[in-house]
C-alpha cells in the first residue's frame, strides 16, 4: 500500500500543474495581452457620428439657392431580420424580389450584426406607407439624413452638386470616411471646408444584438456636430436665370460681373442642366446621360472654353498703344477694305478712312490696330528686336488676368492662353518671325485663348480705368458675410488711367452710332464692343463685351454664342438685355427679347448630324 | 471510540465548508453580475435567475445538512441501491424525459427541472468506492479491471444515448481514481497518449500518421530487447493506434455539421469568429479584457450585453474574468486548487478504504469539471458544455456538487468512528 499512497503524489502534481498552466494563461491573456480590451471595445462600442446640417446658400439678395432636405435611408441589421412578408415588403418600397434577395445578401456579405443600407433616399411617398407597416420588418429601421436641394433649379455648373467620398478621398483626407458626402463641383467643391461643418460623435454601448445600451463613460467622449456655414453668392438669381433663358437653345456662355467689387453677378454656360438632377436616388443615371451628350451640357464654358476673343481684343492692344506712346487719341491710321501694308490682308468691312483711336473703336477698323500694334512691336527705339517688342506687349496683355489663371473661387478654371515667345520661335524658327507674322494678334485672332470669364474681367479692368477685383462667386462667408480675403485687392493691369477715356469714348460709340446699337439703352450710357471669334470649324463665334453705366459702372458683361456668327447678331440684344435686366428689373424692348429667347443657334456639330440623319 | 454525541458539526473539516461556501457566494454574484436587469435589481428577485440561485443554494445546504445528520455508515450501505436507481431514471429519462436543445436529460415539472445525469456522478464515485474497497479486490487483476470499467462505462452510455457529451466525459475522470487503486501507470500514461492521437487523426492525414506509427514501433523495437514478448507488446500497442486513429477518423466523419465545426475551430482549423468559434473568442475577449483588476463589479459588458453566450452557467467563469479580472480569476482557481489537494489529504488519512477511494472521485470529478469548464472559455480545451463546479447557475449540478462533496466531509468527520 505505501507504493499506491505515493501516487496521491502523481495526482496532487497533476492538479498543481493543471492549475499553473491556467494562472500563467490567464495572467497572459488578461494583463500582457492588451488586444483583448480593444476587441472588447470594438465589440461594444458604437461611434455614432453626427452629421451636422450642410450651410445654405444664397442669391445677393437673399433667394435661397441651396438647402438641405430631409432624405430617408432603410437601413437593415441582417441578424434581426425575421421572418417577414417579403411580398408585401416588396411591394411597399417597389423593388422587385429578386432585388431584396440580392440586396440582403450584400448587407449579410457586409455584417449581420451592424447594420448596413438596405435602400437609399426613399422618397416621401414611399417613406410614409413603409412607416405605418415597419413594426412588421423587424431588423428594419430608417434613418434620416440630408440632401442638397436647388429650388430655383439654376446655375448648375456654379453651384456644383455634392456626392459620396470615394477610396481616393479617404486615403488623402482623413476627415472623411465611407459614406460621407463632399462638393464634387461649383461653390460646393470650392467653399468644403466652410460649408461642411464639423461632425460630431457620438460614442454608445451596445449589446450583442447592436442594440444600445446607453452613453459611454456618460457621454465625456461625445463631441457635438457644427452646422456648416451659410454662403451669400454674389450672383442674382434673377439675372442668372433670365441669362440662362436667354442662352437656352444655344450653345455659350454668359458673364456678368460688377467691376466695382468682382463680384459675379450671373454665369451661364450653355447648354445647361436642373442641378436637381444630381441628387438623390436617380444621380448616377441621370448623370451618365448628361455625361454621355453630346452638346456637353456638364461642360463649364463660362470658366474652361477658350475663344479667340476676336475685335474685343482691340481695346487692349489700343491700350497698350497709348501706354507706349505709339498711339494717341488723334493718330489715324488708312484702311482700304484691309490692312495695306500687308497687301490688304486682314480684310475690312467698308467704312470711312482714316480714322481716329475712339472712331477706330467704334467701327471696329481692323486695319487701324494692325497699324497699332506693328507700332508697338516695331518700336525699335524702345526694344532691339521683334522678340523684345513682342514680350513687352505680352506683359501688357497679361496684366489683364489672361494667359494665366485669376484665381476665382469656383474650381476647374482653365487658364487661356497668350502665345509666348518660345511658342513662336518654335513654330516659326528662331528670328523667323515678326510683327507682320503674328499680325492676326491684334485683332484678338490666331492662338489667343481666353475664357468668357477672363473676357468679362477685362471688360472690368476697362469700366475701372486700370484695375480689376478677382471675379468671385461668394460675397459673404458665415456670420460675418465677409468673402475671402484676397477677393478685396485691387489688382492694377500695366495702363495708367488716362488712357482708357479714347478706348470707352470709341466703345460708347460702338453702341451709340457703331456695330452694338443693338445693346443701347434709353437714359444708360453703354460701353461695348463686338468681336467675331474666327472658328476653324464653322460658323464664327458672335461675341460680345460691354460695360454700364459709363460712369460708376455697374455691371461688366461678356457673352459669347458658338456660331453666332457676327457680334452684332446674338450677342449684343443679349448683353444689352443683360444690362437693362439687371440696372432696371425691366426690359425696354420686348420683340428683341422675344427674338432672343426664341432663337435657335445650332451648333455645328449639330448641324453636320441632322445633316447626315 | 467514541461517539458522536456533541452534535453534527463535531470534526467535519471546517476548511472545505468554507472553501465551498465562498465558491457557492461567489458563484451568485457572478450569476447576479452576468445577467443583471436593472428592472430586478435586487439579487434575490424570484423572477431572475440569481434569486432562483438563490433558492438552490439554500436548498442546498439544507441538502448539506441533511447529509451530516445521517449516519456515517448509511453511504456506504446505500451505494449499490442508489446507483441502480440513478441508472434506471436514465433509461427512464429517455422515455420520459423533455428534450431540451438537442438532448432528452431532463425530467420537468413545471418550472422545475432535475437532471439524473448530474446525480449519477457522485452515486458512481459512491459505487466504484465501495466495489474496489473490499477487502478481495485487487485492481491488477483483470476481473477487477473489467467490473470496474463496467461501473464507469454504464452510465456513459446511458448519458451518450441522452445526448449529453459533457457529462458523459466527466466519467473518464474516474481513471485517476482507479491509479491511484493500483492500476498501472501505463494505462494513465495510455490515456494521454490516446487523447493526443485523438487529437493528431483530426489533424493529420491517418495513413500518414499510421505509416508514422508503424516506423516509431519499429525504431523502438530495434533499441529494445529482441524478445517476442516485447515483439508482442509493441505490435498490439501498434494496432490499438492504428484502431484508435480509424475510430476517431471514422466518428469525426459522421459527426453532425455542428459538431464537426466545434472540433474545427478548437483545433484552429477554422477561426471563423462569427460562427463556432463565436464562443471562446467572445469569452477570449471579456477574460482578457478584464486586466489585472477587472472593470469592476457590474461593469462587464462583454457578460452583460451578451456577447458571451451562456453567461450565467457553461461561461460564468467569463465574468469573473471580465469584472474581477485576474486578480478574481486566480483566486478562483486557487481556492479551487486548494479544494482538490485538501480533498487528497483528506482522502489519505481515512481509515476506510471505502471513504479514501470516493474522496478520490471527488477530487477527479472536480478536477475534470474545472479544467475543461475554465479551459474551454481560455481557449485551452474544447467547447464541451460542463459546468464549473458550486458556481454555474442551476438546481441540479449545484444540489450534485453539494451532495457530492458534502457526501465527503460526513464521510471524513465519521472517520474516527469506524472500526477497521
Ligand atoms: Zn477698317
């Protein structure tokens, strides 16, 4: 027997050993182990975010342009989800059976405990018959939440429209996760930051079946969300509408600024589109449509179409003349239906000769600013060479905020451009060009490229003698309704003051007695000047630019229709129209007005297709 | 030779009551903490499980008292009657007895609930005892082997048919008991070797692990004496793997789905923590998020909001865990260590063979209770749904550890009384 008690030995070991394998287990897992407190909070905590309101915005007078409505998520949580009438489930939220199989599958696929989106932004219709029968589908709920609305249903391309954040914003902005919303465009994209305001947080227990369970700590984590800030646009929504109505059925754009302070007052492009249609449920078809036209109704005009800016350009390059010396208000320059020096080339329309600068401005003498700007580039007792002249002018031009971006505060601005030096000696050779090569500048054609924006702030730059504010949509930010900051410095192009007088006595001409009669206004001194936008591919562009009244101007306005063909055909009865809508509130010729909203101006493009069809 | 004549309580062992007592308080606070309802705040309210608990641990020390009043020598006497009674309420169980997920082990009335199976432990450690303490019993013999394999062997079968694996492994425990009689150190040493074959032909191919086998028998044989006795031996020894390991294959196979899942996960075969694995990760996690000093009492919230299945009874020992963190975790498996081996000290000064040998069936069934209950929720064992002894929530096993124990200290507090 004393062999056998000794196994109570064995036995007591195992024991002993049993147990200190579990203590040194469980000292490891409990107080060396910390990623077991993690998984238990990720278990039980819920960060629940709070999406603060998106700020509003509004017209200069205060028309709302952009609030948020209530949109209605169902929202499933897979493992809840009993037994239900599928059929009538169906039926009350309209998708077909097929699809709820397929989307519960997704939402188990995501996680059966949390919950997931089942079916976005139901309408309100849809909303009220599920409420009175939820308490049938259990696992079910609806979360509210907001979507961007645009009752006045206008400038689409200025507002933007908002969408979710993708992988590639996530990655780069950690402000953001899965799900969130962002400005993709327009005002939206531009003023995020201010607009978005800040989420808050919201930290909650919840139980093994995602039911909560209260605060976390009561809440001494919890952050409260702050609504975005609300925008004062700069633009008139009547003025943008009646613009966009004017445009309608024609291909262009429209810009309207008031020199005094930059601000827009109206952008079109057209064609255009209900910024409506980018919201909600129907957007990514609605914009796949859009996206997929042909007359490019998503394309911003207004801001990324380069036009040659055509007889417009006369007024620098008379400007630049006068700063150098080289043009006077009392110099006069020949025309025999063309430029003679070159044989006649470029042409000109009949009209008497010689004239002087204002005169020259008025009729549009193409003759006369081959003259001027030869003088200019010519001036060999200033610059050494042709590549010297041609710099300095350069300089001069893009003193006016083109060839190069101004910095406006919507996105997707495109530059223009103003040919350099480097880009001539390449095309020509170096010392293979001169004054009479690149002539066509002089008349706003060849490689000029300016934006219908860049066109209305030089049309500032003029109405201000010598300066302009950067163009901007937004007048006031948040409570104090101040804009940003840089959008109250004057910027000075290189023309002292006095020289501007000849160039606008010659443009209230152009309106009074010369080729933009159409855009004169009883009582209102018009400045203006047409241009024909030489295009290679069709009918010419009809541009034109204009300024009101002379004195304290209020309104600077460019307005360009593709295949307009001459200035004075379109786009003169539309700026003037401009001008009158938005000086008086009323319009003074209502047959022209008539013409206007009426008329039809096909593209090319479209021409050639109904051609074909 | 005295008689016991100053009441009761004269010469139980004080240590081990209040060891249990602790165990069984403890066990309620749990419970109370595990499933909480702020709407029955109160740890006594009837309509929550820890006032029920409450209910079975008075009646249980009624029960424990019970058991001290009554003579010392009745246990003995009444082991054989008692086991055939327990055995036929498990075959009457089987006809008569409610299902309940699965397995048909419970007889109810009404509200209430008894569980033969959990009786049948202590009324076989009682049995074994008594068989293997005659005085002509010698555990070499194989007679001895045979009647006693047949004691153990009965109820597991008749525990298996109900479908309740759990308990019906508690029995093995019993091996221990039958070591420490005289069987041979092999047959212990075979059961370890057996389980780890077990566990190696779920993750092993089995003509890989046989062709294995075959080349360690053969290996062995070349380093031993070349006798065909040994020949013999290390051949049969070869064959019953070679049997075990094609049994297992063979059960493994025609497991139930869920089953086979549960065995896959422990095994680290599949860790897909959403579905069987579900428990021991969720219960991994509120043990090991509890610290060095827990989140306090009620403050558990893997337990509370039940993400931890079962919380009140199988996984009690989570709460523990997560509330009382290791600090209450290692109190618990002390004072339970401390239970066993008092338990084997107890055991060894009996003069009764009878009373020495059931003290070792307390002590294995313990022991076999709290490994696997605290190594299933520490990731150490598999998921086999026991409870942990004076602790778990329930009428039946908590009145069976009771009796079982209690059973002990009447014997141990009698000792000085019996003749040899
Ligand atoms: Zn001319």
């Amino acid at each position: 027997m004393n062999t056998l008690s000794g196994r109570k030995l064995v036995i007591g070991g195992i024991f002993v050993a049993v147990c200190a394998i579990y203590l040194l287990r469980l000292f490891f897992i409990q107080v060396m182990d910390d990623s077991y407190k993690l998984s238990a909070n990720n278990n039980v905590l819920r960060y629940m975010t709070e999406y603060p309101a998106r700020g509003l915005v509004y017209d200069r007078y205060g028309t709302l342009l952009v609030y948020n409505e209530v949109a209605y998520d169902l929202m499933v949580t897979p493992r809840q989800v009993k037994v239900i009438d599928t059929l009538d489930f169906c039926k009350t939220i309209g998708i077909k059976k097929e699809q709820f199989i397929k989307k519960m599958k997704q939402a188990k696929a995501y996680s059966s405990y949390k919950e997931s989106a089942f079916e976005k932004q139901l309408s309100k219709e849809t909303y009220a018959a599920l409420q009175e029968k939820l308490y049938k589908f259990k696992g079910f709920f609806v979360q509210t939440r907001t979507l961007r609305k645009y009752p006045q249903e206008i400038a689409a391309h200025t507002l933007g429209y908002v969408g979710e954040v993708n992988d590639k914003i996530i990655a780069a902005n950690s402000y953001y996760k899965l799900g969130d919303y962002i400005g993709i465009s327009g005002i939206e994209k531009s003023y995020e930051e201010e607009l978005r305001g800040k989420k808050g947080l919201k930290i909650q227990m919840v139980d093994v079946f995602n039911r909560p369970k209260g605060r976390f700590k009561d809440g001494i984590y919890d952050t409260l969300a702050v609504s975005g800030q609300n925008l004062v646009s700069s633009l008139s929504a009547k003025l943008q509408k009646y613009g966009e109505q004017l445009l309608q059925n024609k291909t262009g754009a429209i810009v309207a600024i008031d020199p005094s302070n930059g601000e827009i007052l109206a952008s079109i492009s057209g064609p255009s589109y209900n910024p409506n249609l980018l919201v909600g449920r129907e957007r990514t078809k609605n914009y796949g449509k859009l996206f997929l036209d042909k007359s490019l109704p998503l394309f911003n005009r207004a801001l990324m179409a380069y036009y040659p800016p055509g007889s417009t350009f006369k007024l620098i390059n008379g400007l630049i003349g006068e700063q150098e010396q080289v043009t006077f208000r009392e110099t006069r320059y020949p025309c025999a239906r063309g430029y003679p020096v070159m044989g006649g080339k470029p042409k000109c329309h009949p009209h008497p000769s010689p004239m002087d600068l204002p005169g020259a401005v008025s009729t549009s003498c193409n003759s006369y600013f081959c003259y001027v700007f030869r003088s200019i580039i010519d001036n060999r007792k200033k610059y050494a060479n042709v590549v010297e002249g041609y710099n300095a002018w350069r300089n001069y031009v893009l003193s006016f905020g083109i060839g190069k971006k101004i910095h406006t505060d919507l996105p997707q601005e495109l530059p223009g451009n103003v040919p350099t030096q480097a880009y001539y000696d390449k095309y020509f050779g170096k010392n293979g060009w001169k004054s009479s090569t690149i002539v066509s500048l002089s008349i706003g054609q060849g490689e000029l490229g300016v934006t219908p924006l860049q066109m209305a702030n030089i049309i500032c730059s003029i109405a201000n003698k010598g300066f302009y504010y950067t163009p901007h949509i937004v007048k006031g930010i948040g409570p104090k309704k101040e804009p940003r900051p840089e959008y109250k410095i004057r910027h000075y192009t290189k023309i002292a003051p006095e020289y501007f007088e000849p160039i606008i006595d010659g443009m209230q001409g152009a309106v009074d007695h010369g080729t933009s009669t159409a855009a004169r206004l009883k009582d209102i001194v018009v400045c203006g000047k047409t241009g024909t936008a030489q295009n290679p591919h069709g009918k010419d562009h009809s541009v034109f630019i204009a300024f009101a009244p002379r004195e304290n101007p209020k309104i600077a306005v460019a307005v360009l229709v593709e295949n307009g063909g001459w200035g004075a055909t379109w786009a003169v009865p539309i700026g003037g129209l401009m001008i009158e809508k938005y000086l008086r509130d009323s319009i003074s010729k209502p047959d022209m007005e008539k013409r206007m909203l009426e008329g039809i101006v096909l593209s090319t493009e479209k021409k050639k297709a109904k051609e074909t069809e | 030779m005295r008689k016991s004549q100053q009441g009761i309580f004269k010469n139980i062992d004080w240590l081990m009551v209040i060891i249990y007592l602790l165990l069984v308080t403890m066990g309620w606070i749990n419970i109370y903490a595990s499933v909480f309802n702020e709407d029955h705040y109160l740890i006594t309210d009837l309509t929550q499980k820890y006032g029920k608990q409450m209910i079975w641990i008075g009646t249980s020390l009624l029960l424990a008292l019970i058991i001290l009043v009554i003579d010392g020598n009745f246990y003995a006497a009444v082991s054989w009657p008692l086991w055939i009674l327990v055995l036929l309420s498990l075959i009457a169980v089987l006809f008569f007895g409610t299902e309940v997920s699965g397995s048909k082990s419970w007889f109810r009335f009404g509200e209430f609930g008894i569980q033969p199976a959990e009786f049948a432990k202590f009324a076989t450690a009682m049995v074994l005892a008594k068989y293997l303490s005659q005085l002509n019993i010698k555990m070499t013999e194989v007679k001895t082997k045979i009647i006693s394999s047949i004691i153990i062997a009965l109820p597991i079968g008749l525990i298996l048919l109900e479908n309740e694996t759990g308990v019906a492994l508690v029995f093995f425990a019993f091996i221990l008991v039958l070591y420490r009689e005289g069987l041979s150190g092999n047959f212990l040493l075979l059961g370890v070797v057996a389980i780890v074959l077990f566990i190696l032909a779920l993750l092993i191919n089995k003509t890989i692990l046989i062709i294995a086998l075959a080349i360690i028998s053969a290996i062995l044989f070349l380093f031993m004496r070349k006798t065909s006795q040994n020949f013999i031996l290390l051949f049969s020894l070869f064959v019953l793997s070679s049997a075990i390991i094609y049994s297992v294959d063979y059960a493994y196979n025609h497991l139930q789905s869920h089953q086979k899942k549960r065995i896959d996960v422990f095994l680290g075969k599949e860790s897909d923590i959403k579905k069987a694995g579900y428990n021991v990760n969720q219960s991994l996690i509120a043990i090991g998020s509890g610290g060095l000093t827990g989140k306090g009492f009620l403050n558990g919230t893997q337990t509370k909001y039940d993400f931890v299945p079962e919380q009140s009874t199988d996984f009690i020992f989570c709460t523990v865990g997560e509330e009382w963190g290791f600090a209450g975790t290692a109190v618990v498996i002390i004072l339970f260590l401390i239970l066993l081996l008092r338990i084997l000290f107890i055991a060894e000064r009996q003069r009764s063979s009878f009373s020495r040998i059931y003290a070792y069936g307390v002590a294995s069934i313990l022991f076999f209770h709290l490994s696997v209950n605290v190594g299933m929720t520490i990731g150490l064992a598999p998921v086999i749904g026991i409870p942990l002894p004076f602790f778990s929530y329930g009428g039946s096993s908590l009145w069976s550890f009771t009796i079982l124990l209690f059973i002990l200290i009447k014997l141990d507090a009698y000792r000085l009384e019996i003749l040899r």
